[in-house]
C-alpha cells in the first residue's frame, strides 16, 4: 500500500499550514509509504511548505487544481488516494487507523465523517456546524446518502469532472454509486473541518455561485442539485439526528430556515437564467 494525499490551496493563509502540519506531525513510524501533494492555485502570496510537493499553477478553480495534483499521485503509483479541502485537520493517529480501515473493509472507496468545528460564535455559524454535524450517522453501511468518499483506491477513482466548479468533490462518488462501485461510509477514523465564519449573506453569495456554476456547466441536473443539499438527505431523519432536534431546537430550526432560503435561492437563481436563456434564443 501506498497512500498519496492531495490538497489544494487557494489565498488560505495559515489555514493551510495547519492542514499540511496535521499531516506531517503523523508521518513518524508509519509502516507504509505516503506522497502528499499541495496544489497552490495561483495565491497570491506564494505557498512554501518544506517537508511536501508544492505544485504552484495559475488560478483555474479547485477543479483543474485537484485534476493535476492527481496526475501527480498517478505518476508516484499510489494504490490509494485521500483528497482534502485546505480547512481539513488530521486528527492524531489518523494515518495509522487510515491503513486498518484499508485492509478491514474490501471497498472501492470510503466516506469519511466531518466534525464540524469552528472558533466564531455567531448565530449562523453554530447553525451550519450543527448542520454539518448531522452528517455523522449511518456508519458502515454501502452508501445510501450522497457525500463526498475522500479516499479512494486509485484504479476505482472514476476522475474529477473537469470544468465543474462547484460541489465537484461530490463528483467522483455519485459517478461510481451508478457505476455499482462499492463505497461505504467508515465509523473508525474522522477529520476535523473548520467552518471558519459562516453568515447568511456570505452564505447566500456562495451558494448562488456554486448554483450559477452548476446550471451552467450542464454536466449536472436541477435534480440532483437539490437532493444533494436539502431536505431530501436521508440521514436529516435518522433517529440520532431527531434526538439532536429535541435537545436543540432553536439550532434545528435555523437549518429548516436556512434550507428554505436556500431552497428559494436556487428556485430564482434557475428560473431567472431560463428566462435569460429564452430571451436570447428569442433575440436570435
């Protein structure tokens, strides 16, 4: 076994440095090999990390970023992959417990669970990361709900899509659920995720722009858009996830009221470019 570790970067600061630490403060007597690359897309201030690849490109999205760093891990003949988002923690021993859950479970690809963090302590924020959270059910079972598999066995990764800017890291696993690939979501290791500071307003503004991205790469369908982020998730009505509900009510509905929203949002955002698009086919 061979595990290559891909991340990208794009204008993150030291929230990166903490990513690439996390990783680096495992690497001590890991009985099997790790390639990790860093894809800096064209930051501003360039990325230097001594003990990694850094891979420095002009700015073309996360997309292009995550496409190249893989040829990367290809040409180091990984057998498997872990792909990370620049606001990813390690948690200690994760690397070890990463190998066990390899040789246990004959699978094509895993999701590993989130928790959610962050250091702000606004009202949206702990909405999102109490959202975020309710992810964290459904343990080792073939996957039914649709998130992000992170590592992969490299022959089974069916590829980024290329050009698709947003909810791209979902991809990959919708790609192989219909190519009847085996991924299954694993109880024994987990990442850290910050949040960092979440708004409405600042929420609304990424969602729309990840929604303008979407219908206009036509690589993906209204539908399976809005089954991915709202109330059609199966784990929002695990039995866990209820009990959450109870215990924290006015959090639970900030996430109906934030799901409407959201939901409105993306109802405009559609019909308002279908009616742009019949006016210049009309125009023509």
């Amino acid at each position: 076994m061979k595990l290559g570790i891909l991340i990208t970067t794009y204008n993150d600061g030291d929230v990166i440095l903490r990513c690439l630490d996390s990783i680096y403060n495992q690497l001590d007597n890991l009985d099997f090999p790790i390639y990790v690359v860093c894809v800096d897309d064209g930051s501003d201030s360039p990325l230097t990390y001594p003990h990694f690849d850094i891979l420095r490109i002009r700015h073309s999205g996360r997309s292009y970023a995550r496409i190249e760093g893989l040829k990367k891990i290809l040409s180091e003949n990984c057998t498997h992959f872990l792909f990370l988002d620049s606001d990813m923690v390690l948690p200690p021993g994760f690397l070890k417990k990463l190998k066990t859950v390899i040789e246990n479970y004959d699978s094509d690809a895993f999701i590993i669970p989130e928790v959610a963090f962050s250091s702000y302590n606004n009202f949206w924020t702990k909405v999102k990361v109490f959202e975020r959270n309710l992810y964290r059910v459904d343990y080792c079972k073939e996957s039914r709900n649709i998130e992000a598999a992170r590592l992969w066995k490299v022959l089974s990764f069916p590829g980024f899509v290329e050009g698709l800017e947003a909810f791209e890291e979902i991809q990959p696993t919708i790609l192989g659920i219909k190519k009847g690939l085996k991924i299954i979501k694993t109880q024994e290791i987990f990442i850290y995720h910050d949040e960092k500071k979440v708004t409405l307003r600042d929420l609304l503004r990424k969602k729309n722009n990840y929604f303008c991205c979407m219908l206009e790469s036509g690589k993906c369908s209204k539908w399976d858009i809005i089954k991915r982020y709202y109330f059609f998730r199966p784990h929002l009505y695990h039995k866990e996830n209820l009990k959450k509900y109870i215990r924290h009510p006015i959090l639970a509905i900030g996430v109906v009221f934030m799901y409407l929203v959201l939901t409105l949002n993306f109802l405009w955002v559609s019909i308002s470019k279908n009616l742009i698009k019949k006016k210049g086919m009309m125009k023509k």
